[in-house]
C-alpha cells in the first residue's frame, strides 16, 4: 500500500516538474543539463539543493548559479552571521536572509514561494526563488555573468559564484536513458515527503 502511494505522489508531482523543465529549456536555460557533483552532494544542504533545483526549473535559471550565490552570500544558510538567519538582521550594507537581498531589491523581487502569504527575505524558499527571480530579469539565462554582477556589483563577487556554480554542477545525461534533472528532481521530493501527512 505504501509503495503504491510512493508511486501516486511521484506520478503526481513528476508531471508538473517536467513541465516546468521543458518551459525552462525552451526558454533557452540549462538547469535541466546540470546534475550535483558529489562535491554538491556533500556541501548542500539538501532542502536547500531542492529549493535551488526548483527555483532553477520556475526561472529557466541554472540551480548552480543560485547554489553558488548561496554559497557565497551565507553558506547555504549555515554562516554564523545573524543577518544570514535571523529574522530582521542585516549586514552593515543593509542585506538579510541566506541569499542577503537590500530591502529595496526584496520590494522589488522578492517572492512568496512557500505560499504563507507573505515574502520574507529571511525564509530559505522565499529567499531562493526571488535569488532566481532577479537574475532573470537581471539578463539570465543568457548573460549569467552579468546577471550576477547585477546581483552584487563585484567583479570577484562574480567569479566566485562562477567557481562554486563549476564546482557543484556535472553534465549529466551520457547514457541512453537516464533520467533528466526534472525526474530526478521530482523523485528526490516525493521520497522526502515519505511519512508526511
């Protein structure tokens, strides 16, 4: 009985997901072509991994450069750094939450993606989604160089989002019928929903 609700949730949640993923290939991004190395496997929290894979497939924005962004900006949510966590902190320049948006840039792009009725730039999902909001409407998936310089106006800024989008992505697809990043990405959720209500 399990197992066939296992298989409902993943059917029911996989349609969706691939959708999302054709949109997002269509509109020129290539989230769905990048798989985690296992340097990503490691390094990301996994809630915060299917945060970035999801916000990539909404946005046709690769989840590497969102995972490097948060990786930059505050250790996928681990620094010890309050404006990073803690509801309402901010760093001297004014920026809050795990992907650190100013508050005029959070007007502007933030996003209500766990659906609680309210945009908060301290919220990983909320944070994440808008990360990838702002990049497309900053140039990506076309120019993700200057989507992030637009995200923080440093150039080393952006060649070490840049490293850490390298270092956590891998091509994948090289064998004849392997699952895409859509499947995968849909599997990995429905499996972390086991035992939920």
């Amino acid at each position: 009985m399990k197992r066939l609700a296992l298989v409902a949730i993943v059917v029911c949640l996989l349609v969706p997901v691939l959708v999302l993923g054709a949109a997002s290939s269509a509109l020129g991004g290539d989230s769905g072509l990048a798989q985690p190395t296992q340097v990503a496997l490691a390094d990301i929290p996994p809630a915060y991994l299917m945060l970035y894979e999801q916000a990539a497939l909404t946005y046709g924005i690769p989840w590497p450069v969102l995972a490097g962004i948060g990786k930059v900006e505050c250790d996928h949510g681990r620094s010890p750094d309050p404006a990073c966590w803690q509801e309402g902190a901010t760093n001297a320049a004014g920026a809050g939450g795990p992907m650190q948006f100013l508050a005029p840039t959070w007007a502007r792009y933030g996003v209500d993606a766990n659906g609680d009725g309210t945009a908060d730039r301290w919220d990983p999902a909320d944070a994440i989604f808008a990360a990838a909001n702002y990049l497309r409407a900053s140039g990506a998936p076309a120019d993700i160089p200057g989507a992030v310089f637009a995200y923080n106006h440093s150039q080393t800024y952006v060649d070490q989002v840049l490293h850490w989008a390298a270092v956590y992505a891998a091509e994948f697809g090289t064998g004849a019928g392997a699952p895409g990043a859509a499947a995968q990405v849909a599997v990995r959720f429905a499996l972390a929903q086991i035992g939920t209500p």
